[in-house]
C-alpha cells in the first residue's frame, strides 16, 4: 500500500519548540505505524508542492506580537493560491508555543484554513505560559494521532 504522506510545517526558532517538532515527529514515527511517512519543512523552506503531495498537515507556530511568526505567515502566502483549489478538505491541526496568550495567532491560521477550506481534525492546541515538560506530551499525542488516523483512513 502506498505511504500516506504528513507534513509538518513548523517554525522551531528556540530549544523548546525544536523539542516540540521532534516530539510531533516520535508521536507520528510510532512504531506500530508502518504506512505513513512525516517530513519536517521549516515555514521558509516549505514550498505549495509540498502541500500538494501531503495527506494531511500539521502546522506549528510561536505567537509573536500578537500573530502567528512570519515565517509561518510567509508560507501561507507563498502556498495559499497554488494549492487553493487542490486541497479543500485537507485534514489539518495547529500548535502554538506561546509567552502568554496565543489567541491571535489562534484566530488568524484559523481564518486562513478558513479560506483554503482544509479540515480541522482538532481543536489547535496553545502551549503557553511558563515551559511545562507536558506540552512534549502532547505534541507527541498530536503526531500520534493525526498518524493514526491516516494509516486507518478515518480522514
Ligand atoms: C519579539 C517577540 C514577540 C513575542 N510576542 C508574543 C506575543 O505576542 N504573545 C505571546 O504569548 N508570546 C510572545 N512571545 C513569546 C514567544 O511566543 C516565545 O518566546 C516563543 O514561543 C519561544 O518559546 P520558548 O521560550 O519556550 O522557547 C514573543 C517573543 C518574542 C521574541
């Protein structure tokens, strides 16, 4: 059977959120999951054909000044109308390492998944406030499922 392809889109400028990328990548390289593969693409690096080939993508961004980081922001821009009309219903989840707050940064992916019309498998997760060890937990819980839910074809 053909792997099924995640893609992680996700700006990991600090050691935490470096850790919070590699705990997503354990979470969906368990390994009772033999037919899906997860790729890493820094927001910068990241271009619309990996979108194209992905099956399902989780985004991750640190909340600066109030919104998601530029470098997640210029994906979006560059991605948006070349995968538009290809990928409406793509399966997607959002995290967000946050100082404090990450409502903005919350409201503003959410308008933009809005418009590309991909499909929320789960409520964004904020991991704010002071650096707790559990965020890694449930990053990993995040890769772990969208993972899963691939290779059973629930989405
Ligand atoms: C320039 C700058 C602006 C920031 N703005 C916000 C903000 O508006 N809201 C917030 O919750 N955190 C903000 N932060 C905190 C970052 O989200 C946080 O430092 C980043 O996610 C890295 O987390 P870490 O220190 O756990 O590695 C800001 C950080 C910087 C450097």
């Amino acid at each position: 059977m053909k792997q099924k392809q995640l893609l992680l889109v996700a700006h990991a400028p600090s050691d935490n959120t470096l850790a919070l990328v590699e705990a997503v990548l354990r979470g969906a390289r368990h390994p009772d999951i033999d037919q899906v593969e997860v790729t890493w693409k820094k927001p910068l690096e990241a271009v619309p054909e990996d979108v194209l080939a992905a099956d399902a993508i989780i985004l991750g961004t640190t909340e600066n000044l109030g919104y998601m980081s530029g470098a997640l922001k210029d994906f979006f821009d560059r991605c948006y109308y070349p995968v538009l009309d290809l990928k409406q219903g793509l399966p997607c989840a959002l995290y967000i390492r946050a100082g404090l707050d990450g409502t903005g940064t919350r409201r503003a992916v959410e308008s933009i998944v809005t418009g590309l019309r991909w499909t929320w498998v789960q409520d964004p997760l904020i991991f704010k406030g002071d650096w707790q060890p559990a965020f890694l937990e449930q990053a990993e819980e995040l890769g772990l499922t969208l993972a899963a839910g691939l290779e059973a074809g629930i989405f």
